[in-house]
C-alpha cells in the first residue's frame, strides 16, 4: 500500500473531488523521505538561477521505497509538482531532478531524461532497485 489514507479522506474521494491539501498531507505522512526530498529540491531551486537541482543520495531500501512509490504514482508526482511548484525527474529510483515548471523542453532535462543519463547512473549496488 502506498499511502495510509484516513476514513475522511476515502470519503471525499468516494463522494467527489478531493482536497489537493488533504492529499499532500496523506503523502507527507505516508512517504515522509520522498516527500522530505521533494521538499529539500524545491527549497534548493528557489535559491538557484540554475535551471535544476538533484539529490543523489543512496537511500535506504525503505527510502528508495518511498521514492518509487512517490515518484511512480501520477497522482502522487503530479500532485508534489504543483504543491511544490517543481517539475520532477527520476533517474535510477533514487536520484531525483527537481527543474522549473516548463523547462521540460531544455537541454538539461533532455541530459537528465536521456537514454545516456539512464546508463551513466548505473551502478552494481543499485542492480536491484
């Protein structure tokens, strides 16, 4: 299970539109590493003119988890996006990219995203990630 969801918020989502806040709060305490990562990134960009920022630690198997539950989860990712006004990258379950909304189309998400980037992130400890 990716998320511990309250009663009150399985029943906003079983009567209707559900409270973006409600839902953040819910990852924030389910997945407290990814969301601390997220949260760290968007922090570190808004004190850049840099186009990204990454973390590249080596998480826990517990910590990595979390990030891939987060980060593989539309809703999860889509919804840490707009709280945090960062698009997100992923590269190798554990190093994530946090750019500027609509940077998508630059050359350092296109580096960051590439096929090239995939493989130079590999590592034999991280084989099973």
């Amino acid at each position: 299970m990716s998320l511990d969801v309250s009663p009150a918020l399985l029943a906003q989502a079983e009567h209707g539109e559900v409270n973006e806040a409600d839902f953040i709060d819910t990852v924030r305490t389910s997945l407290p590493y990814a969301y601390q990562v997220v949260a760290g990134l968007s922090t570190e960009l808004a004190a850049t003119e840099g186009e990204f920022v990454n973390d590249n630690t080596t998480p826990t198997d517990e910590e990595r988890a979390q990030l891939l539950r987060a980060l593989a989860s539309n809703a999860i990712r889509g919804s840490l996006e707009r709280h945090f006004g960062v698009t997100l990258a992923f590269v190798n379950c554990h190093r994530v990219g946090a750019f500027r909304p609509g940077a998508e189309q630059g050359d350092a998400h296109r580096e960051f995203t590439s096929l090239r980037n995939q493989i130079r992130n590999q590592s034999p400890e991280l084989r099973s990630c």
